[in-house]
C-alpha cells in the first residue's frame, strides 16, 4: 500500500504542476512581498515566493522599507495588516503607488469580536491612511464575520484563503518507516496546555522525531522543505491545534494538508472545522488526550490500516484543491476580477 501512495502521489503531483507552470506568465505581474525578517510568516512568504514564481509572476521580497527608494513597476504588494509594516509604507509614497494592496489580517482578540486598543489603532491605520483593495484571513468565512466584525463594518473586506500544501515540495516517498512519531512546530506558550497533554505522553515513551523552535537545545530546528522527509518515514505524524480551534469554528492548521500531501499518516486532535475538511476514512481523530494516546498505541503497529486511511488523506487532499496554487490563484483572480 505504501508504494501505491507513492505512485498515486506522483501522478497527482505531475498532474498539479502541469496546469501551474507559468500559468500566468502571460499576465506580467511583478509582486512585491514586503515581510517579517523572522517567524512562521517569513517562511510562508517565502513559499508564497517560490509558487508565484513557478506560476509565471516576478516576485521581489522586502524585509525592510528604504524611505529613498523607488519602488516603481509593481502590480502587487503583500504584507501584513497591521502597523508594524503599515508606518515603514507609509514613509515612503511610491508604495501607495502600486495598483493592488493585499494585506493579510491580524488581530491580537481572534476569539471574539471584541479588540484591542492595538486593534483599533491597526483598524484606524488602514481605514484612514493605507487602504488595501482586501485583506485576506485564514479562519473560515462564518468566524471572520464574527471576529472582524468591525473590520467589516467600516467597509473592509477580508476574504477567507486557508491554509494549504506546497507541492513543490510536499509529496509521499517510497520509503521505510522508521520513527514511532513525528511532530515539528514551535513550543508555544500558546500551546502549553496542549503539549503536556497530547505530545510529551507519547514522546517521552516512544522512539521518534521532535523538530522545532523553543525545546531546548538538543532539539534542533527543521528547515521548512524537509518536512517530507520525516512526514514519509514516521508511522504516526502527530497533529494538535490551539485550544482555540477547538471551540471556535475558524481554521485547521498548515500541517493537516501538509501530512496529507505528503502521504502520511496522521492522529489529530478535533478542531471544530475538521469536519469540512476530513473525516475518520481519512484522518485519525481524536476527542480528548485519552483518546489521543489509545488511538496512537492501536495504530502504532498496524501498518496496513494507516496506510489505507494515508491513502484516501492524499487523494481528498487533491480532489479537494487544497495545495497552495489554488489559494494563491484565489488572491490573484480577486485582483483581476
């Protein structure tokens, strides 16, 4: 079964990249992707980057605004909604020159639709001195009418754009499966509670990989093509999210595509949204902590029925067109539109 979801995988994937390649070469369109120099957003814009560029466009990355340069011949400019990159454009006019302003929402309240004071001064920003064609979010369409309520109400639009697959870089390999476990992400304080009761009862008994930032110093961080290699040689590849997606119906993370793409197989705790996504043929799911640990024991050892439910994750994956082409084709027919 393992080399089906290999060869399955390879077809899907040639398919993928036949349709994308240059696809919009003829539009011309040079992107200037001004980002953060550091976190989980500088290395999304730098995937964004590679995609646009394989689907025909001309992208520049910015990690810093010059106040004298001249920043002529951009059709787009991305970066995220909030002052800490609005004030460096604001300084240098060229920048409100560019046709096309897409700003990726931010909010320090994302439960509700209360804000912040910092909230309220990005939302002030954007309204009365740097005004984006749309912003984009990655929570659903039902919560970011509720959350951004008052975005809305002052007349800005925020389209909701999920996360997705790299299949430039994210597809199964015919290989051994080696590791009991694998999960790469960042030890957040966010995620605290999570951790201690889905990850460290399954790491600190069984033998596999943990990659990411903040777990100390032997454990080192993961350059973000190498994923695949641990997705494909991990029996389990554990999934969780933030406590967050659990009671709200907003988002599923990265990784859930990712894995799926990758042709591996996963246990994952239950956001709320999973449902739209994948269900149980495809995904191991887990209602609580309990359940978490008891499904990854029964699975551990059970190769043929992982690799069945790996299968059926991969090719809903595709069907469903959840790779990053299609969520960056969604911002670029917007802008044509």
């Amino acid at each position: 079964m393992k080399n089906e979801i290999y060869h399955e995988g390879q077809g899907l994937r040639k398919k993928i990249m036949s349709v994308y390649k240059d696809k919009y070469m003829d539009k011309k369109m040079n992107i200037l992707i001004y980002s953060p120099d550091n976190g989980a957003w500088k290395y999304d814009f730098i995937i964004w980057k590679d995609v646009f560029e394989f689907m025909g466009m001309k992208v520049t990355m910015l990690y810093k605004i010059d106040n004298k340069t001249l920043y002529k011949d951009f059709d787009l400019l991305i970066t995220i909604a909030e002052k800490t990159y609005i004030n460096p454009i604001l300084n240098n006019p060229s920048l409100n020159n560019i046709p096309y302003k897409i700003g990726l929402a931010s909010k320090c309240i994302c439960t509700s639709d209360k804000n912040s004071t910092e909230d309220l001064f990005n939302l002030d920003l954007i309204t009365n001195d740097f005004k984006f064609n749309f912003l984009i979010s990655s929570f659903s369409e039902k919560s970011i009418s509720y959350v951004f309520k008052e975005w809305i109400k002052r007349g800005i639009e925020i389209k909701s754009i999920p996360f997705g697959f790299n299949p430039l870089i994210h597809y199964p390999e015919n290989v051994e499966e080696i590791y009991d476990y694998f999960f790469v992400g960042t030890n957040s304080y966010l995620k605290i509670n999570e951790t201690k009761r889905y990850l460290l009862p399954i790491i600190s008994k069984y033998r596999g990989v943990l990659r990411g930032k903040n777990w100390g110093r032997s454990i080192p961080e993961l350059n973000y093509k190498d994923v695949r290699y641990f997705y494909n040689r991990a029996r389990i590849n554990l999934n969780y999210h933030l406590n967050l997606q659990k009671q709200y119906e907003n988002e599923i993370n990265e990784r859930t595509f990712v894995i799926a793409a990758c042709g591996g197989f996963q246990l994952v705790d239950n956001p709320k949204i999973l449902s739209k996504y994948y269900t149980e043929k495809e995904i191991a799911i887990a209602k609580d902590e309990k359940e978490y640990l008891e499904k990854f024991e029964y699975y551990l050892n059970k190769s043929k029925e992982r690799h069945e439910i790996a299968y059926k994750a991969l090719i809903k994956t595709y069907n469903n067109n959840c790779s990053i082409f299609h969520r960056l084709e969604k911002i670029i027919n917007c802008v044509y539109e």
